[in-house]
C-alpha cells in the first residue's frame, strides 16, 4: 500500500510538475483573454510593453472564453476580454462578466456610438463585410448584398458557414433593412447560388477564387491584407493577386460593418494595468498599428486607414445602429438553420 | 502483529478510494446534468424543427458508415495476417496499427489538401483534361459527410484491427483444424467459423472506433458535417445556451451507454470464449502464392497507405519547407508542454485504473461496480462539454478555497487548480480512463483468482498482494495501458484549447491556431511531430503484443515437451 501511495504521490508531482505558468497577479503585467487570433493583436501588446512595461499574457481560443472567465468567477485572473463582433461584446455584458470603465481618456478618443452607453464594452476597430471578386472572370464595379440571390451568380458564389459570427452580422443587418421574411427568401436565394457548402474561413475562399472554383466570395477587409503582405505563406499573395474588393451597396445605404472591441472584466486582478491596455488600445498609436499592420478601420478620429487600404476603394459605412444588429442576430441565426444554408446548393 | 483485523480495514479503504475517485472522474458528468437545468431560453422549439433531425441523421449516417468501413477493414486485414501466409506479413503485422498514430483532425486537414479543389489530385485532372471551374466536372467533394466517414475510417479501423486479430489468435487452432478437416474451404471458415467466434472481439473494436467518432469535433467541424456533438458545440456556443447544449450532451450519453454496453457484451463472450481453451497452438496458416499473394499484400497496405503515408509524406513535404521553426525555443517548449501534460496524465490514469479494478476484485458489490462503470463514460463525452463539466466544479472548488484560507489564514491561493495545468490534467484522465481501465481490468480478467486465494493463504494482506503479485505479472498490460492514454493525451484537443494556462501552448494546440487561420505549413510540423509521438507507443505496442503472443506459445511448447 505505501508504493501505492508513493505512485499516486508521484503522479501528482508530475502533474504539478506539468502545471507551468500560473496565473500572473503580480504587478506590472495584466491578463488577456483574447477571440482574436495571437498574430493580430501581438504587435499592440509589443508596443504596450515598451511603452508602460507592463507584460501581457495571453490566452487565446476561438471559442467559450466567456464561459470560462463566468466559471472561473471572483478569481478569474481575466483583466480584458478581446473579441469581435457586436454579438459578443453584447453577449459578454448580457452574461455578467464586465464591469463599466469609466475613463475620459477612452470617452475622448472612442465616438459614442462605438460603446456601450454604460462603457461595459469598447468598439476599437471596424471591418467591413465586402466582396472579393475574381479579377479574371467578374466585371462588374459595384455590387449589392441583396443582388448576391441574383440567379445570374448561379454556382458562383463561396462563403464561411452561415452561423459564424461574422455572417449572422450581416444578415442581421439584412433583417434589419428588410424584415425577417425578405431575409428569408434573400438567404434562399444566396444558399442556391453557391458553389459548394459553406467551410473554412475568409481566406479560404479567396484561394478557392483563385483556383477556379467559384467567383465572387464575402469577406473581411482586412484578409486582403493579411494576404497581400504575407511572406511567410507566399501562395496567399498570389490568392490576393487573383481578387480585388467590392464595397457593397456603396451606392446606397453603405457596406455592413463589424466592430472588434474590448470589455474589462468583472473581477480584474490588475484593474489599473487594465485600464491602461485599455485607453492604450483606444490612442492614435495603437489605432495606427491597428490600421497599418492590420489593415483595420480605426474608429478613433483623425487616425487615417492605411494607405493600403484606401487603395481597395472607399468604405462607405452602413449607418445601422449596433444595437439593432445585435437584436436582430438570434432571428438570422434562425433563419440559418431554416434554410439550410450551411447544407450548400440544393443538388 | 494481527492480520485478520487490519485486513478488513484495507479492504475498507480500497472500496472507500475507489468510490471516492469514481465521484471525482463522474464529478463532471454530474455538473453537465446540473447544467441541463438551466434555463435554455426557447431554443428547443427552433431547434426540433430545424437542426436536430438533420443531425441524428447525420449522426447515424456517420456512426454506420464508420463502422463498416472500420469493421470490414479491421476484419480482412486481422484474418489476412494471422490466418495465411504472403510476402511482407510480418511488416503488416504491426504496420497495420500505425494510422493509430493520426489524429482524426490531421487526417482531415491533410486529405481536405490533397482532394480539395485546389489540392494536387484535382488540378492534375484539370490540367489534363484542360477544365476551367469546378462546373466542368464532377469531383466527390470531401468536405462532407462521406469525406468524413473516408477519414475517420482510414484512421479509426486499427481499433478493430487490434482487437480482432487478437480475438483469432486466442481462436483454438483446433476449432478451426477440425472444421478444414471436415472439409471446409478457407472462405467457408472465414464466414462459418472464425467470423462467428471472433465477433465479440470484433464488436469491441467497433465500439471503441465509434466512440472516437462520436466524440470528434475537429474533423467534423472542418468539413461542415453537422453531428450531435458538432449541434452541442453549437447551441452553447453559437447560440448562448448552455443549458440546451448539456441537455443534448445529456441524450449523446445514452448513444455512449449504448455503445459501452456492447463493448461489455463482446467482453463477455470473450471471456467465456477462451476460458475452455487452454491448448493453444499457433492456427497453421494458409499459404498464398502468385496473385492471390499480391492481392493479400495489396489489401493490408492500402488501409496503412491511406491512413498513414499519404497524411505523413504530405505533413513531411510542408514540414520541410519549414524546418527552421524546430530549433526554435518555442517550438521545443511546446513539446515539452504536451509530453509533460500526457505523461502525468498517463500515469495518473493507469494508477487510477489499477485501484479501481483492482477494488472490484475485491469487493465486487453493486454500487462500486456501477460506480466503477459509469466512471469510463467520460471517455465518450466531447472534450469541449468536458471542459465545461470540469470548468465549474473546479472553479468552485478554487474560489471555496480561495475564501477559506483568506478568512482562516489570510493566504490568497486565487484559482489554485483552473490556472495551472491541473485542469488539463484532470480533463484528461477523466477523457481516457476508459482507454486505460479496460485494458487494465482485461489483464485482472486473465489473473486467476486462486493466486489471490494463495497469496492471501500465505499472509500477505490486499496491498501486498497488489504489489507482489499482480502489478509484477501486470506490467506488460500496465505499460500499453499508459502509452495508449498517452497518445489519446497529446491528441487531445478541444478541453486543452479551453482549459489551458496563459501563454501555453501544447503541438495540438499550435496545429489548431495555424490552421484556423488557413496555413496548412505551419501546422505541418507539429502535426508531424503528433504523428511521429504517437507512432513510438504504437509501434512498441504492436511488436510487443506479436512478442508476448509468440514468447507465451514457445513457452507453451517447451512446457508441453517437458
């Protein structure tokens, strides 16, 4: 019975063995729980350090973060909680786990419109949901969301699946416009036109342009870029090479756009180190990094878009308030399912 | 020194651990139930009518479509190697088991390279035949529910394999004597004789390939298949309702109920099969020649060539575009972090293993067996539910903690498990006790109990007997035990993107970021370096059981000439 124990003793030391790093708390560092992927957001934290010298940690997962920092409760050694969409920062209020930042720094550089009213969540960047279209086999200038169910685009068509945050945006977006039952037939018409079932992300259906396989896809801006500057993946500049981008509806009402932001969480263990990152985020500078090493729209005024992107045409914003998409977002994923429209083309 | 007393206490204690960490392995299960109680908001009406016919459906499909794959693939190559004899069986022995080593998600995204439309195969036969898009040919496409049933078959069929052959081998050579004798043809013994009797052994496989199906998120989420599992990620996640993703996590369980039961049925029989036959002698094999030989080969190198070189040649060929990143400190941290995490894992698993089969032996009384029972059923929990089922009651558990030393001792301990690799930990063994136990209490089955009986008759009291007799004659069975709940560790996924500390990262975790954000490159070389992990227990498992087979028949024989 004693090796026994000794066996199960010594399981356990390598088990706290494997446990490394354990939740920062000192001073001087402030904790990240991050939807956004590491390469996006690893350069802000690099200029953050030099600037303050606070070390950032980060976590990152595509999903369930806020279900752990709700879980983890009074302890939770979450400071920030990056993410995107207007669906999440709303959902993160909605589940309790921020707390306002009351800070004239951020009430200065953020426009209203771009919080929350009770400062639980801060819009940082805005990225539009436009069209890549094929530079061989597409045209056409301008384009419209709604024109997407046109059956001329017949087998032409790819996208992400329907339930992605990014997609619900939008079409939460149409629902808002055009009502729940045009959406429906809209959404339809789009599910008919596409040219294989809804996968991968944004960038896989720029590669699968170029390789023929359909020839206008919906994306965000800002992969054009990531595209375009990539020397570690060479074959994605030649991907971007094959497509330019299309403003949707840049006639009309404007291009639907989604924010990325930021929420303080609850029961931050380094609340100032927070607040920092957090009014650092919101600076000219970091907007800057944002806009030229991410090619994101900055929404603090007076910071420019990167000339990069004002060579892929002008974006004309559609002017729908956040709150209305995030209200209309449970309809369109409905209506997702209703559909079928992660089944792909009716065969 | 007085024995008799102290003797009931021990036994007192090892039914007194073993319900203890049978509550804590079910303690997740038990808080996935809790959260069905939540309020689900009015999700269900919704999602009766639209997503969950679709994903039964599918579910079902996926379940059938694997199981044959695997069962005919794990039944002809099994018959093939052990009953007749062909050039290169000896390598197929054991190679057979390798695409073990691939992770279903690896698979996945390796073959969506290869077969997708922008992949090789594709634009060959674009090039040759001079098609523009994909509206001038038809190409299956595999990013869907046949991709999926493809991979997962290619990768799952060893399970069956292992544990079918093993059921010919243990078959009495002559059963199998008598029926040729009597004039049976080797197709009429294949489909008479041994399939009937090696079905137990058979079934076993099947269930355990069907549980690793069941369970996959990464390969089905790839391709877009809606499964139960892939719905239960998507209520909770998608659509903000944990509770109705618990319910429905609640019903996937008894599906795995199912599929456990006749994992235990087959052992039953199985049990029952090779308890008469203790003569045995290697099944004289058929011999092939000429084509039939070249068909035998061809038959057992497909699944291996499918399963394992295609993945690996094309993980190699992007990996060695990339070869800097090896010596980067990152990357060797990284594999330090997963064989750390697997390691303690492991260990912690087989020793939890042994006390609880070792209780049942025993004291084999009803509770702590149902006990003992339930607690493998986390093997078929989808890692990310799992997650959530151990998020909260170690969270609880943390700030309970947390709250008492503050007020008693004034100590901070802050999330004391949730931030170290604890959690991982624990996720795991909860994951892959079933993998473990069953291979553990198999090897207690082939203990007769008149050892324990002599040991005892002679003094030694439980633990000893434990220590002196059975963990020595164990220790092959512990071992593969381990390297198995290893390997099914650092695979493992989804619990370890949710569960990990801050800045860690583990290979399967780095496989998942790069290919997130589309750069197969980058998640070639951890994925290789998964593969190439998984291989060595692999490997060493399959040369040991054909090893401990041939040392316990020569040692048959010698003991018969004697």
């Amino acid at each position: 019975m004693q090796s026994k124990f000794r066996a199960l003793s010594g399981a356990l030391i390598m088990a706290a063995a494997a446990a490394t790093s354990a939740p920062a708390l000192a001073d001087g560092e402030v904790n990240i729980y991050s939807y956004r992927q590491p390469f996006l957001i690893q350069p802000l934290i690099d200029a953050f350090a030099a600037e303050t010298g606070v070390k950032a940690n980060v976590i990152f997962a595509s999903k369930g973060l806020g279900e752990r920092i709700a879980a983890e409760g009074e302890n939770s050694p979450a400071d920030v909680l990056l993410t995107v969409d207007i669906g999440r920062l709303d959902g993160a209020k909605q589940l309790g786990i921020t707390q306002p930042v009351s800070s004239d720094i951020v009430n200065e550089n953020i426009p209203a419109q771009y919080r929350d009213p009770e400062g639980h969540w801060i819009g940082l960047t805005n990225r539009a949901r436009i069209i890549y279209a094929s530079r061989d086999r597409v045209d056409q200038d301008s384009i419209t969301y709604e024109e997407l169910a046109d059956p001329k685009w017949k087998g032409r068509i790819c996208t992400r699946s329907g339930q992605h945050v990014y997609t619900i945006g939008l079409i939460a977006s149409m629902v808002a416009h055009h009502g729940e039952e045009k959406t429906e037939e809209w959404l339809a018409g789009v599910r008919d036109n596409l040219a294989r079932k809804p996968a991968g992300n944004d960038r896989a259906q720029v590669k699968a342009i170029n390789a023929g396989e359909c020839d206008i896809s919906i994306g965000n801006t800002y992969y054009m870029g990531k595209m375009e500057t990539n020397d570690k993946e060479p074959e994605q500049k030649e991907w971007a090479a094959s497509v330019r981008i299309l403003f949707p509806n840049a006639e009309d009402r404007g291009s639907h756009v989604n924010l990325a932001g930021v929420v303080l969480a609850k029961n931050a263990p380094n609340k100032d180190n927070a607040v920092k990152l957090i009014e650092f985020l919101t600076s000219p500078e970091a907007q800057r990094i944002y806009a030229e090493t991410n090619f994101e729209y900055p929404v603090t005024p007076g910071v420019e878009v990167s000339e990069r992107v004002s060579s892929w045409g002008e974006l004309k914003p559609d002017a729908l308030p956040l709150a209305d998409i995030a209200k209309n977002r449970k309809t369109a994923s409905e209506l997702v399912d209703k559909v079928g429209f992660d089944n792909g083309p009716a065969s | 020194m007085l024995r008799t007393p102290s003797l009931t206490i021990i036994d007192r204690f090892w039914q007194f651990a073993a319900l203890l960490i049978a509550t804590l392995v079910l303690l997740p299960v038990l808080a996935i139930a809790w959260l069905a109680f939540e309020p689900t908001g009015d999700v269900w009406g919704h999602l009766f009518l639209t997503v969950l016919p679709g994903s039964l459906q599918t579910t079902i499909l996926l379940m059938l479509g694997v199981g044959l794959s695997t069962g005919i693939t794990g039944v002809v190559t099994a018959w093939l190697v052990t009953m007749c004899n062909f050039p290169g069986r000896r390598i197929m022995d054991w190679a057979l088991l390798v695409p073990l080593a691939v992770p279903t998600y690896i698979v996945a995204f390796a073959y969506v390279e290869v077969l997708d439309y922008t992949g090789p195969v594709q634009s060959f036969i674009r090039s040759v035949f001079g098609f523009q898009t994909s509206r001038d040919y038809w190409f299956p496409e595999i990013r869907s529910l046949g991709g999926a049933i493809f991979v997962m078959g290619a990768v799952l069929y060893p399970y069956v394999y292992l544990t079918t052959r093993a059921g010919f081998l243990i078959q009495s050579a002559s059963t199998l004597d008598v029926s040729r004798t009597l004039g049976a043809s080797p197709y009429g013994l294949f489909f008479r004789i041994a399939l009937p009797l090696v079905r137990p052994a058979t079934a076993i496989g099947v269930s355990l390939a069907l549980m690793e199906c069941l369970n996959d998120i990464g390969a089905v989420t790839f391709f877009g298949v809606k499964t139960l599992t892939f719905s239960v990620y998507d209520i909770w996640l998608n659509r903000s309702s944990l509770g109705g993703a618990a319910q429905l996590a609640l019903a996937m369980l008894v599906m795995v109920l199912l599929l456990l039961w006749m994992e235990r049925f087959g052992r039953r029989k199985q049990r029952f099969d090779s308890g008469g036959g203790s003569k045995h002698r290697p099944p004289t094999r058929f011999d092939l020649t000429g084509p039939k030989a070249a068909l035998a080969l061809i038959v057992c190198a497909m699944p291996i060539f499918v399963g394992f070189v295609v993945p690996a040649l094309l993980l190699a060929d992007r990996a060695s575009r990339r070869l800097d990143d090896l010596f980067s400190p990152g990357f060797l941290e990284t594999i330090w972090n997963s064989f750390s995490l697997a390691a303690a894992a492991a260990l912690l698993t087989v020793v939890i293993s042994v006390s609880l089969a070792y209780s049942l032996r025993l004291n084999n009384s009803g509770p702590l067996r149902g006990a003992v029972r339930l607690a493998s059923i986390g093997y078929a929990i989808p890692g990310t539910v799992l997650a959530i089922g151990i998020l909260i009651p170690m969270a609880r558990f943390d700030n309970f903690l947390d709250a008492h030393m503050e007020a008693w001792f004034g100590i901070n301990t802050g999330l004391l498990l949730l931030g170290s690799g604890t959690g991982l930990v624990y996720a795991y063994v909860v994951r892959f006790l079933a993998v473990s136990y069953g291979q553990v209490e198999g090897g207690f089955g082939k203990i007769t109990p008149h050892l324990d009986m002599a040991a005892r008759t002679l003094g030694r009291n439980s633990a000893q007997t434990l220590t002196q007799i059975h963990l020595p004659i164990l220790r092959p069975v512990l071992l593969s035990a381990a390297l198995l709940s290893f390997v099914d560790c650092m695979k493992e996924l989804p619990a370890t993107i949710l569960l990990r500390p801050f800045n860690f990262d583990t290979l399967a975790t780095t496989v998942f970021e790069a290919a997130s954000r589309e750069a197969f490159e980058e998640a070639a070389l951890p994925s290789l370096a998964i593969v190439l992990v998984g291989l060595i227990p692999v490997i060493y498992l399959a040369r040991s059981s054909a090893t401990s087979f041939r040392t316990k028949q020569s040692k048959r024989q010698t003991a018969a000439a004697a």
